[in-house]
C-alpha cells in the first residue's frame, strides 16, 4: 500500500461522532415521561406550590437536584481517560444533607423523632425513586459505555447517583414528607441503593 493510500485509509477511520455526553439530551425527556407517569399513578402533591415556598421542604428538591447535577458533571468527567475527576461536590451534597438531618434531630422533640424518621410512605419513597431511576440510570450507562471510563465501578456508582438523585427530584413533587428527617433518610437510602446496583451493573457492563 502506498503511503498516500494509508493516510486515507486511516483518516477514513477516525471520523469524528459525536460526543458520548450528547446522549444525555435524553435524560430531558425520560425524565419528563417519569413525572407523567407519577402524576398519573400517585399524583402530584395538593399543596406543592405552597411546599415549595418553605425552604425546609425545598430542599428536598434543591438537595436531589443538586446530587443529580454533580454526578452528571462528573460521570461526564469518568467517560474520558486521564481526566481529572474531583467528586468533592457531591461530598459536599451529603454533608449538607446530614447537618440539615441533625439540625432537624435537635430541633425535634424525643418523642417525635421516630414518627418523623418513619413518616407515613417510607415503602413507596424506597420503591418508587428506584423505579423512576432505572430510565435515566441506564441513558448515563449507556454514555459511559460509549466513552472509555478506566473506573467502571466507581464510573458506574456516580451514574446511579445521577439516576437517582433526579428521580428523587421527581418523586419529591408528589412526596408530602417535609422533614429532612424523613427525606434525607429515605431518599438517600434509595439513591444509594441505585448506586449500588448500578456499581454492579457496570463492572460487568463497561469492562474494556
């Protein structure tokens, strides 16, 4: 072959796609198709709009979001070789999360902290965030997959924090438990069951 015919040939291999993270456009509406599902399942809470004016009760929001977003920059981060990952922030996510919980524990009277721990939907918080993030779990996997992360469990453990820290956003629309005590407990136990699976998934998933 002569060299002119190499260089084509070898520049017909490596046209450009697009970008892995492109695919995350998808979360938009997989997302959104989560929320129809849960407004038309368990409905939307009655008093949202008023919820979302209590900052304690925000939080729920504010605290998923927030986990969702910064997991999403780094997993961004995990499906490029040699790049620096800094998951400080979503460190940063929990321990906000925790002193909201102690400060809530504090204020709480002895005899009401196990019924506000407990609340009254603890089951359809722990089952339905793990539903509404199989969707968004699997579209980050599947990013990764087309990207070259060098940690496939941990790439795949910060992908299931991104899952479920948006769909507990979602759920958090029809959730009607305000205490942190209640949310930080139940939602973080969900999301991080999702990480966990997710881990496991991708160990075998994303092994170059």
């Amino acid at each position: 072959m002569k060299t002119d015919d190499l260089i084509r040939a070898m520049a017909g291999d490596t046209v450009v796609g697009p970008a892995p993270q492109m695919r995350l456009v998808w979360l938009l509406p997989a997302l959104a198709l989560g929320g129809v599902a849960l407004w038309s399942r368990l409905g939307l809470r009655d008093d949202l709009a008023l919820a979302l004016q209590d900052p304690v009760s925000a939080m729920r929001i504010v605290l998923a979001l927030a986990l969702g977003g910064g997991a999403l920059w780094a997993v961004v981060r995990l499906a490029r070789p040699g790049a620096v990952v800094r998951l400080w922030p979503l460190g940063l996510v929990a321990l906000v999360a925790i002193g909201l919980w102690l400060w809530a524990f504090a204020l709480m009277p002895a005899e009401g902290r196990q019924m506000a721990i407990v609340g009254k939907t603890m089951v359809g918080c722990l089952t339905t965030i793990p539903l509404l993030a199989v969707l968004p779990t699997g579209i980050v996997l599947a990013t990764l997959r087309q990207g070259a992360p060098v940690r496939p469990v941990l790439a795949g453990a910060v992908a299931g924090l991104a899952g479920g820290g948006l769909a507990a956003a979602v759920y958090a629309l029809h959730c009607t438990e305000d205490s942190p005590l209640f949310y930080v407990t139940w939602y973080g136990t969900a999301i991080l069951a999702v990480s966990a699976v997710s881990a496991l998934v991708a160990g075998r998933l994303l092994r170059w």
